[in-house]
C-alpha cells in the first residue's frame, strides 16, 4: 500500500508568478517531448511490411519441401549465399538474447536493416539494405517492433566467411534515402516505394560485375537464379510491349505479382512464384495498385 501525504498550504514553497508561468511552460514542453518519444510503433505494419512486402522469411526462416518452418521462424535461413566475397546464410533475427538480436538496440536492429551493418561490421550485400533505405522513419520503427514481438528462437549457424571487401548494392533509382508520408500519398512515389521494399528491381535488373544494376539496366532482366527446383532468369518487366510487360493487362500484372502466373495463366518460375503465393498475394490493394502504376513508367528497354 502506498502511503499519502497531506502537507499544509503553508508548506508549499512561494513560487512567483513569472518563475511559476516558466515552470509550467518547462513542464509541459517535457511532457510534449516524452510524450513524441514514447509514441508506440505499430507492430502490426510491421508484420505486413515484413510478410508481404519486405518477405525477410524467404531468407531468414528455415524451409523444407512443404514450405517455412514455422516453428523456427527467423531462427535463420537454410538457402548458402555465396560468391568470392562471402559464404552466408540469413541470420537468426528472432529475439534470442544468445544467437539472435535479442541484445540488439533498436538502433543496431535499424542500421542492419537500412545500412546493412550490424555491431560486428558490415553484412553480406544479399542482405538487400539497398532495398530498404526507402523506408519511412515510421516504417522503420514498425519493423523493429515487430520484430521485437515474435517469439525468440535459439539456434546454431556458421559464422558469415568473409574473404573481401563487402560492398553495399545501389538502390533503385528514387530510392536512395528515406519516403516521408508526404511521398506515400502519391500513387506513382508509392509504387516506387513498394518496388523497393519488395526488391522488384534487384532480381529483374540485369548484373553488371555479378551484382544486380538498378540504375543502367532498370528493369531489363536477365539475371540467373539456380534453386533446387531447377535454373530461372529473370524476365524483363519494362513498359517495353513486347520484350517486358507493356502489353500486359491490370489484371495480368496483378495475377503475375500476386499469383505467381504469367500472361496466359501459366506458373511461372519457383522464385517468383513461391514469393507471389507466400507474401506479394498479401499486398494491400492501394499497394498492388501503385506498385502496378509505377511499373507502367519503367522506361521500354
């Protein structure tokens, strides 16, 4: 039980009219102040960022014939990453305090996400932080609390092999820095946002030196994934009219992003397919649709 105090007015020291007006300003400036501070951040626009837009599953839960599993999820992926600068898988992200980012500061958790660096250093660059730049401050904060939110899973991975420099990818033309509100609000700037987000651009702009080049081949495909269930390339989704997508209907794109099947109906290839069907077919319709409109401006090529 707290005990209560009851002090005479007489005990209260004289404060002044203007040193007490100052008090009060000082006072309220404080609570305005914490108040902005302690404004939650909204997990659950973290979970969709995460589940539809961002997929962080597809390389950080472990998965099996049948798909994710579950019951590990973000204790790390089970695709190798590698070429002659790396060898790596995605990382445990889960709140483990040991083997995940449970010890993280949300800063730390922030700059791996958007800078792709994490305490020890700089991160693979399949980490696609080039992608994320473009996310809000708020967006941001809504990840971080998500992912504060999911329950922690331990678990053991081989150490990221570094045997060079590790150089950060280029953004999207657009998307080199943080969308403010302002931005979202416009269809065409949203849809550019969520082709960042959703990494349109780094699987379907052809390489340049082994890496993806959003910036002199936006778009123009090309690029090769090998997986288990066999060799992809990546198509050219340009507004040209025949070699990209040009000609292709609203309902055709949206079938193809949300679906995973091309213009005439038929599946398209693992990768695109398994992101479509487990997290593009969770997309807003105000997303899909600019997404869509965004893509309608991809110079033909």
């Amino acid at each position: 039980m707290i005990p209560s105090y009851k002090r005479s007015p007489r005990s209260i020291p004289f404060v002044s009219r203007p040193h007490w007006s100052r008090c009060l300003i000082a006072i309220c400036a404080t609570l305005c102040i914490t108040g902005a501070q302690a404004t939650p951040s909204d997990p659950e626009r973290g979970r969709y960022l995460v589940e539809a837009l961002m997929a962080c599953d597809n390389c950080h839960t472990p998965r099996t014939s049948d798909g994710y599993v579950h019951a590990k999820r973000f204790s790390g992926g089970t695709q190798l990453f590698s070429d002659k600068d790396y060898s790596v898988r995605g990382s445990n992200i889960s709140p483990d305090l040991e083997t995940g980012v449970g010890a993280w500061s949300d800063a730390e958790l922030g700059a791996a996400i958007i800078s792709g660096v994490n305490p020890k250093g700089r991160l693979a660059p399949v980490m696609p932080s080039e992608s994320y730049r473009a996310l809000t401050p708020s967006d941001l904060d809504a990840v971080v609390a998500f992912l504060r939110s999911i329950p922690a899973v331990k678990s053991t991975l081989p150490p990221q092999e570094r045997h060079g420099a590790l150089e950060p990818r280029r953004a999207t033309p657009g998307a080199e820095r943080p969308f403010s509100e302002k931005d979202l609000a416009d269809p065409i700037k949203r849809g550019l946002y969520v082709a960042s987000l959703s990494r349109c651009m780094s699987c379907h702009s052809s390489d340049v030196d082994g890496a993806p080049d959003p910036v002199g081949h936006l778009g123009q495909g090309g690029r090769i994934f090998r997986t288990p269930a066999g060799v992809a390339v990546a198509s050219n989704i340009t507004s040209h009219p025949t070699k990209g997508v040009g000609a292709w209907s609203v309902d055709q794109l949206k079938r193809a992003i949300t679906q995973g099947t091309d213009r005439d109906g038929r599946p398209l290839a693992p990768t695109m397919a398994n992101l479509s069907k487990a997290h593009f077919s969770r997309m807003t319709e105000e997303d899909l649709d600019a997404l869509i409109a965004w893509l309608r401006t991809v110079p033909p090529e």
